[in-house]
C-alpha cells in the first residue's frame, strides 16, 4: 500500500482514534481491549466504593462494590483485601456476583414457563406460577406416595421431589424451610452451601 506524504500525516493525526490504523489492515483488537480497561480503571478510580459480603455461602468473603458516582450505577464488584477472613479472594460464584446486578440485562425479570412438549417459552405472573406448583407438588403427593412401613401402612415420604436450597437465606429460614419440606415428605433437601 502506498501512502502520500499528505496521507501520511493526515492518518497520524487520527491515529488517535484508530481509525488509521485499522485501514492499514492491523488487528486493533488488544488495543481496544487495553483502552477499555484503562478506561474501567479512570471510572473504578473516581467511583464510590462501599464493602459488602458475598451473599453465597456461610464463609461470607469480603466484597468492594463501586458504583458510578455520574450514573449511579454498580460499575464493578470485586474481593475486599481488607476483609480478615477472605483478604481478597472469592471462589467462582463470588467472583461472578458482578453478573447478577442490573448490569446484567439477561438476567430473567419475569416468570418464563414452558408448557410440556412445547418449544416456546410463555410469560406468567406469580399467582399463576404458585397456583401452578401447589397443584404440581398435590398432585405427586397423591399419585407417589407409595412407601409402606414395616407394618403395611403408607408414610408420608414423597421421593419424586427434591428441594435445592439457597444461601440467600438465614439459618432461621433455612429451618423453618425444611421442617415445610419434611411435613410435605420431601427426603431429598440439599443446601447450596454443602458444594
Ligand atoms: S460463595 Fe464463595 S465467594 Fe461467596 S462467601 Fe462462599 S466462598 Fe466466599
């Protein structure tokens, strides 16, 4: 490619932009990457900065959350150095917690369901979805309970059901969940927090 001088210097004075530079046929692609991170670090550095714990699990590891002082929005979420227990680091679903704030435009707002042997999704609201799981949850009761004691007489033991629980919540409502659970005859419950 040949290039007059008038070119030349008309294409340094935009080398700035990269424009030029990707008209010379070169890959611009770590380039962008490291403006944009030095950008992230220009707004990290004017951001407000306020600590927070990781909701996940009992360890409860140490967060920084900044937030744009313009837009007030979360920009970045990462390990708190100072914090005594975790100084800094987070397992896999702490260090991915920045994915489930509203910067997240993905993340499900709305009850989706999916009828049997359909292939397109349907939007519900709650009283609906409730209404859904209380007839599902009787209507394996009724037709699973199967299990006879040593004396012939059924009990109250539902294994078609699992419960899967959340870390989100505290032991108090961990405890009042799975006595809900036992009652219905769950046998099956597990916690996030054992993995
Ligand atoms: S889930 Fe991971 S990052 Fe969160 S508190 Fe537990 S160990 Fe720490």
């Amino acid at each position: 490619m040949e290039i007059s001088r008038r070119g030349f210097l008309k294409m340094s004075g935009a080398i700035g932009s990269g424009a030029a530079l990707s008209t010379l046929g070169l890959d611009l692609t770590a380039l962008k990457a490291h403006a944009a991170g030095l950008t992230k670090m220009d707004r990290l550095r004017t951001a407000s900065q306020a600590t927070s714990i990781c909701c996940y699990c009992s360890v409860g590891c140490g967060l920084i959350c900044s937030t744009d002082k313009l837009t007030g929005k979360i920009i970045n979420v990462e390990g708190d150095p100072d914090h005594p227990i975790s100084e800094g680091s987070l397992c896999a679903k702490g260090a991915g917690i920045f994915g489930l704030s509203e910067v997240n435009d993905k993340r499900l707002r709305k009850v989706l369901y999916r009828a049997p042997k359909s292939d397109r999704w349907e939007e519900k609201n709650w009283d609906w979805t409730l209404k859904r799981i209380a007839r599902l949850v009787k209507d394996s009761r009724d037709k699973n309970f199967i299990t006879r004691n040593d004396k012939g007489q059924l009990v109250n033991r539902l294994e078609s059901i699992g419960h899967y629980g959340t870390s989100n919540i505290l032991s108090e409502e961990c405890w009042t969940l799975v006595v809900a659970l036992r009652a219905m005859g769950l046998v099956y419950i597990d916690h996030q927090a054992r993995i």
